[in-house]
C-alpha cells in the first residue's frame, strides 16, 4: 500500500493532522538529539521526514540511517536528504548487535503485527543506554472528543484519502488500527518486556497521539 500512495504521502499527512504532524515530529527529534548520538537509526522512514528534521537540527556530526520496506517511499526520501536509506524489514535489522545510539520511528509500529519482535530488535541493536524514540496514533478511550475523532478518522480521512491519494482504501484502515493498538500504558509494559528502562510518554494532538521514550537497559538491569 505504502509503494502505491509515496508521492501523495507528505501532503495527506498535513491535510489530516491540520499541520501538527511537524510539531510532532520536531518533538521526537529533540528528543532523540538530547545525548547528541552518533548514530540513529530511522525505522519506517517513510519519505524521509524525521531524517530531514535531524540532519537540520543535529548540533553534532552525525549518522543517520534510514530503514522502510517500501522502494517508492525511500526513492522520496533519498531526493529530499542526504541521509543513508536501506530497503529493509524491520522486523529483521540488517545492523550489529549494539551498533546504534538512538532508534527513532514515526506512525510505523502500528502497522506491525509482531511488535514483541519489533521490540526486542530494537533492544538488540541498541547500545546499552541507548534512546528509543516512538512517535504513534493512540486510542483514545471513551468521551465525547474520542467519539469526534473516531468520527473524523472514520468518515472523513477515508474520503480525503481516496481524493489525494487517488487509493481507493489506503487510508479506510487508519481507525481500526488505531482501535487494534494497545494504549499507551500498555505499550509502556511492552517496551519494559523487551528490555527497555525509564519508560515515559506524552500525549499530543488532544490525546490522538503519543510520544514514548525509553532507554537500553544494561544486562545486570533486566
Ligand atoms: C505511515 S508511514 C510513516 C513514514 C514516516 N516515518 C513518517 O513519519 O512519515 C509507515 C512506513 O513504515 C513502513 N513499514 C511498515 N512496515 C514495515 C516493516 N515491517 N519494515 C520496514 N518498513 C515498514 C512503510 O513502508 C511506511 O513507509
């Protein structure tokens, strides 16, 4: 799906989150910029987005790397920046054990089943210490504004979809699997499972979204 929608992408993504997505994402990158890492790995790159916000506000030189499945996305992402971007699964990282100071992603994790897998790659990888950045829709819960946005991403996202993107239901699976995902909370005990520390997060966008953050624990911490 993701190879026939890439050149409609970053448009639908403002029009549907009425811009906020930059803010969002800025967020994750201060974020992930924190410790100044060397190398950060961007999984589910996508068009390119977040390496572009890096390579703008990293202070230090560095490396960022990054990693979608979709041929058509990453050919958007290598004409807008300069960063390095490898066709690859997430689920199998093609990087050593311990090779990577900070793992960012944006609005990719939902789309994988295998999110224990997920996760326990991303530990793999990781330097002890390391940063983990996630940037994902969350469900809302009950009450009247999560009735509005079930209603908004149910019924007009779907149309506004089809329109831009000219993909008949590219956009039509957008609340399920929102409703599908687990909450924040829950994805909180996830990442400590696999073998994450200091698990915190935030919500943006009304609550529509969130932003986890967590750290490699060290062996003798699990
Ligand atoms: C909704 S887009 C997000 C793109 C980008 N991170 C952003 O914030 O705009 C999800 C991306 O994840 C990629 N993706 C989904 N599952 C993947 C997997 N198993 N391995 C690698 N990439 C995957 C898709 O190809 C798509 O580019």
């Amino acid at each position: 799906m993701f190879e026939d929608i890439a050149s409609r992408y970053d448009l639908m993504n403002i029009l549907m989150s009425f811009g906020m997505d930059r803010s969002w994402r800025r967020r994750l990158v201060d974020m992930a910029l924190k410790d100044q890492p060397t190398v950060l790995l961007d999984i589910g790159a996508g068009t390119g987005d977040l390496s572009q916000i890096v390579s703008r506000h990293a202070k230090s030189p560095q490396i960022c790397l990054g990693l979608d499945f979709a041929f058509n996305m990453l050919s958007v992402a290598q004409r807008r920046t300069s960063s390095v971007y490898v066709q690859a699964d997430a689920r199998k990282l093609p990087v050593p054990v311990g090779s990577i100071d900070c793992i960012v992603t944006a609005f990719t994790i939902r789309n994988i089943q295998e999110r224990q897998m997920l996760f326990s790659g991303f530990a793999d990888v990781l330097r002890p210490g390391g940063r983990l950045v996630i940037l994902e829709m969350t469900p809302m819960g009950g009450g009247p504004l999560a009735q509005l946005f079930r209603f908004y991403f149910g019924r007009i996202v779907p149309i506004l979809g089809r329109i831009v993107s000219g993909h008949p239901s590219a956009y039509s699976y957008l609340p399920q699997s929102v409703e599908r995902f687990p909450s924040a909370e829950a994805l909180t005990d996830d990442l400590v499972a696999a073998g994450f520390k200091d698990v915190s997060y935030r919500r943006h966008g009304f609550g529509s979204v969130a932003i986890h953050e967590a750290l490699r624990a060290d062996q003798d911490e699990l």
